[in-house]
C-alpha cells in the first residue's frame, strides 16, 4: 500500500542535503558507510521523473526516499514489519512518497520490472550457516560466507530490471565482491565496480575479527574492510 503523504516537486541531487534525516525504530538497521555509499549512487544515476525504483532489504527506507526525492515512484521491500514502518515515517518526513512493503527480498512485487534497484544486504559472515529467523542479526548476518542473500539478488536481477534497468548493490569485501561480479555475468548482466571505500569495523565486525583472520577472509589483525557499490546492466 502507498503511505499517503504530500509530494513534492522532484528534487535535483545538488539540492539535496548531504545528510538525509532518519527515523529508527528499534531494531531496525542504522544507516551507516554502507547506506551512505549506496545514497551517494543513487544521487549520480540519470534518474527521470516517474522512472519506477525498486529498494530492497530497505532498512529506514532512506535509499528509497533518495530515489522519490529524484522523482522515482519508489517501492521499498523489507522483511522487518518496523522495517517497513520506519521507510513510511522517513518518506513523511522528507515529504515524499513510497510503497512500503513487507515480504522476502522481491516476493512482494510479482512481476513487476523496475528502471532502478538497489539493494543494500545482509552480507557479514557468520559462524552460523542459517540466516538469523529474527533479531538484530537478521539485519547483517548471512551466512558463512556472508553470501546467501547476495547469491538469491544477482540470480533474480535481470528478472526485476527493465530493459535499461540499472542494479545498484553495496557489499563487502569479506563476502566476495569477485563472486558478485561474476554471478551477475552469468545472470546476463554487464556489472562493474563504481565505487570502492575502506572504513574500519564496526562492533559486530570487530567482535568477529579473529574469526575472519582464521577463515582467511582478512590477514591477521585486520581491522578494516572494502565496501563497494557495484553496479549491474544489460548493456
């Protein structure tokens, strides 16, 4: 369903503030270098008025809101029901609107094609191989090798994008930005790095960064990580 709030005139990326204001209800993922990156992409795309975008694992939604700030007719996907309130708060608070909906990853919107999909996803290795059925880990954990989400993305992408469609998906380095690429060319998709950022680990990555060094994912006493955006087409 659409939050119904009022709409304002699509706004130019340059006149959109550096920083997007957020609304966070607990347990719902915080923005951080991740979220900021994948912002920052949106805001260089060549975005028409009324192209339609797609944002899944949303968060706050505030990917979403940067597209419907463009001028997108905006839908955010997320499995979280607070998830999805807070992407309807965070589009009332910038004035814009969105389709908030709630299901598996793109579940909820059939077969519906998109001109624009980003996607920020859980993507940390975790010693445990499941996804997490609920909790604060739901938000990153993804398996062992940080790649169960990012696997199910790249192989559904070029069923979700219109004909210029553009994928947009931020990761880390520790999940394999290798394989991503990869998987998307085998998917018929052209994909390539457009951004690449090293930030120092959070407290959840921190905490596991013996346990990164003894799975070979970084070299001892690591304490950093590469995230990038990589973006995907058919041509």
């Amino acid at each position: 369903m659409v939050f119904p709030v009022s709409v304002r005139r699509p706004v130019p990326a340059e006149e959109q503030p550096a920083d997007l204001r957020v609304c966070r209800l607990p347990g719902v993922y915080a923005p951080q270098a991740d979220t900021g990156l994948l912002v920052e992409q949106v805001r260089r795309e060549e975005l028409r008025p009324g192209v339609r975008s797609l944002d899944l694992c949303t968060g706050t939604g505030i990917v979403a809101v940067a597209a419907a700030l463009r001028g997108a007719r905006a839908t955010a996907v997320d499995i979280s029901r607070a998830a999805i309130a807070s992407s309807r708060l965070n589009a009332l608070l910038h004035g814009c609107r969105i389709r908030a909906l709630r299901g598996d990853l793109d579940g909820p919107v059939g077969r519906e094609r998109f001109d624009l999909v980003t996607v920020n996803p859980p993507y940390v290795p975790s010693e445990d191989p499941r996804l997490p059925a609920r909790g604060a880990r739901r938000s990153w954990d993804a398996g062992s090798d940080g790649r169960l989400l990012l696997d199910r993305i790249c192989a559904r992408a070029p069923r979700l994008l219109t004909p210029s469609g553009v994928l947009l998906l931020v990761q880390s380095s520790l999940s394999g930005v290798a394989p991503t690429l990869d998987a998307l060319g085998r998917a018929g998709l052209r994909a390539r790095v457009v951004e690449r950022r090293t930030e120092p680990f959070g407290p959840v990555m921190s905490a596991r960064a013996d346990w990164f060094a003894a799975r070979g994912l970084v070299p001892p006493g690591t304490r950093t990580e590469q995230l990038v955006v990589i973006r995907a087409s058919r041509s």
